[in-house]
C-alpha cells in the first residue's frame, strides 16, 4: 500500500509540475503572425488572391460561415457580399441570416421586393426604423443576397428582435377581433408613429416604459390562434419591447442588463431553428452565412456575457457532422479609426499597427500560442485577447474604410 501510495503521490508531483510548465513561446510571435497572414482582393464583388482561395479551403467543410462585423461601416457589406457570392458559387451555400427584423426580411424576400435595390430603398424610406442596418451598403448587400429568393423559400432569415413596431401595429390593426381590440391597437399606432423615426427609433418600443405593459394587454385582448398571423406578430412586438426593456431599466441602474443580451441571443436561436427546421424537412441541413455584430459570433460567451448565436451554429454544426467557421472582420478607417478600438489588447495582434492592404489572419495556429500573446499586455487584459483568440477562426481586416453612405434613403448618419 505504501508502495502504491509513494507511486501515485509521485505521479501527482510530477503532474502538478507538468501543469505548471508553461509552454514554450515560438521565439518571434511577429513571425509567427507573418506566417499566418494572407492577403486578398475583393474589387467588383470578386473575392480573390491567396487570403481568398485560404478561406475557401477552409471553409469547404463548414456548414455555418460566421462573419462577425463592425455596424454602419462602408466597406464591411461590400466585402460581405464578395465572401457569400463565393460561398453559393463555390461551396453550394443558399442562406444568409442577419441581424435584421424578421418581418422586414420578409418583405424584402417577396417578389414586390427582391433583388431590386431600388424598391428596398423605397421600402426603408416608408418605414425608417424597420431595418436596423439600411445604409447604402447595407441595402445593397440585401438586395444581391434576397435576389435568389423564391416562393415559400426565402434566401434570407432575419433573426433579429423587432426593431421598430410600426408595421407590426399596421397589421395587428387590420388583424383585429372586434371593434374595441381594433382601437387599442390604433392607438399603439398612431403613439407609434408619433415617437419612432430615423432620429429617435427606441422613442416607442424602447424607452417608453409604458409599451410593454400596453402591448401585453393587447396580445391577450386578441386571444389569438397560436401560430396565426396575429399570435406570430403579437409574440414579436410582446417579445422585443421585453428585450428593450432590460436595457433600459439597466441604464436606469436596475441590475437586469444581462438579460438584454441572453434574451436576445436566445431569441436569435429559437427564430432561426424555426428556419433551418423548414429547410432541413425538404431535404439536407441547409448551409447558411451569418452577417451579425461581432459580439454575437463569438464562440463561447460574448464579452457581454451570453452564450451567442455563434457559438449555437457552432454547436449545431457538429451535431450535424461539419463544422462552422467564424471570421472578425476589422475595418480600419470608418467608425474604428485603428484595430484598437475593440482594446488595447489588439496591439499584440497587430504590433506593427493596422496592415496596408486587406488580409486574413488565420488564428488557428495561435491558439496553443496564446498565452504568448497575452503575456504581452496587462494582465486585467489578457483574458479579453485569449478570448478573442479563441472566439474566432480567423481575422480579416479591411484597410482605408470610412462611414457608410445613406444617400439611398437620406437618413441622418448614425
């Protein structure tokens, strides 16, 4: 027995040990970032050079590519646009699911709409806080991902909460029971449309405190089928002035800002099952491409704290038998001025600064190197760069960017 004991407690030394050894740091990590840096065009819509056919090898087993992105920037969309028009030509993808009302990608889907950028403009224009996301970039990239959209079919899934509630108030007053239903409704509305607009779009559904109370009244004076028209509707508005709520009551110092992020993640996750369901019955699992905020694409838990949308495609991906793939794209030049304005802790990933023409960065060979990294920048910020590190296949950064452009609609720049 002692004999036993002295073997096992030698073993625990020599593990204890090994655990504490830290791995050996590559003797440059300059070099080590050189290597593993290609760079790519994307002129014209066509994604090309050696970063481009890398992304392709690499993605040919994904069944989700996650493009995390940077909001209202002018060269984020037409880069998007190249990768998924190489994703259908090369590697059969059919979908694209954004960050964007679900009923507004509706319209945009229907044979009133798709594919003519013209008439999605149009359509921004009549309801202005119903596309989150309709700079001129932005539209551009809907109209060429919706023109492949066919009946019962749609090429593109909006994911996202309701972002303005004055179509969903203009159908549920159409929709109404009686007479008595049908002017609570108005009402919403006609409140509605005096508080959102393009300057002020959370005047209604976000800071009015007394929206939800109001919309919630109203779904159960509808008494709606479940899975009508109205109840679909009714749980969307119900759903989203909810979500708005934690964020503003946060902001007013009630301690309910986690659930602003894991009620929307989830959200995102129960709206897309819906369909990838839909597709999956007529046939083999769909392969999809996500254009969201990098926040949401993070594998694992976001730096708000929820486990995203990201990584659920992740998760589904293997239980499918693939894999998804997920690129940060980083412009430079628009809203982020250099590759730091995500933290400081960016410069041990660019510390030559930002490069001089577009790359991809593949940050899988980084990762058993990541503690080379982070031992670069202060310690309260290591664990934001491992994270990102790990969070990601890949970085792909747009050089000389700017704003995004809304000369299509003529709404302020946000």
């Amino acid at each position: 027995m002692r004999i036993l004991l002295s073997i096992l407690a030698a073993f625990g030394l020599a593990s204890a040990a090994a655990a504490q050894t830290p791995a050996p740091a590559p003797a440059d990590t300059r070099a080590l970032l050189a290597a593993n840096t290609r760079p790519f065009t994307y002129a014209d819509g066509r994604l090309a050079g050696p970063g481009a056919d890398f992304l392709m090898g690499q993605m040919a087993r994904a069944q989700f590519v996650l493009l995390g992105e940077s909001h209202h920037d002018h060269e984020v969309p037409i880069f998007a646009g190249a990768l998924y028009g190489r994703l259908r030509q090369d590697l059969g993808f059919r979908y694209l699911a954004v960050e964007q009302d679900p009923l507004a990608i509706a319209d945009l889907n229907s044979p009133a709409y798709r594919g003519d950028l013209k008439k999605i403009a149009a359509f921004s224009r009549s309801h202005p806080t119903h596309l989150g996301f309709s700079s001129d970039q932005d539209l551009g990239f809907l109209a060429q991902a919706t023109a492949s959209a066919r009946p019962g079919d749609p090429s593109v899934w909006g994911l996202e909460q309701a972002q303005g509630s004055i179509r969903y108030l203009e159908e549920l007053v159409s929709l109404a029971p009686n007479a008595a239903v049908r002017a609570t409704a108005q009402a919403l509305l006609d409140d509605a449309r005096a508080k959102e607009s393009r300057t002020s779009p959370g005047g209604f559904i976000h800071d009015d405190p007394t929206t939800l109370p109001r919309l919630t009244a109203l779904k159960a004076a509808f008494a709606a089928r479940p899975g009508s028209r109205a109840d679909v509707l009714l749980n969307g508005i119900v759903t989203s002035a909810e979500i708005y709520s934690y964020n503003r009551r946060a902001m007013a110092g009630e301690r309910v800002g986690l659930y602003n992020n894991t009620e929307r993640e989830a959200l995102f996750k129960r709206a897309f099952m819906d369909h990838y369901r839909q597709v999956a019955r007529a046939g083999a699992p769909p392969k999809v491409m996500f254009k969201f905020g990098s926040w949401h694409m993070y594998r694992g838990r976001s730096p708000g704290g929820a486990f995203t949308i990201g990584n659920f495609a992740h998760e589904l991906a293997i239980s499918d038998g693939r894999e998804a793939y997920g690129i940060n794209v980083i412009p430079v030049g628009g809203y982020e001025a250099d590759v730091t304005e995500q933290g400081e802790w960016m410069k041990a990933l660019f510390p030559d600064g930002p490069p001089k023409q577009p790359v991809v960065i593949d940050l899988r060979p980084l990762h058993p190197w990541s503690r080379a990294f982070a031992n670069q920048v202060p310690v309260d910020q290591q664990a934001a760069l491992r994270d990102f590190i790990f969070a990601h296949d890949a970085i792909v950064v747009l050089p000389n960017s700017s704003k995004a452009t809304w000369d299509l609609t003529g709404f302020p720049v946000p």
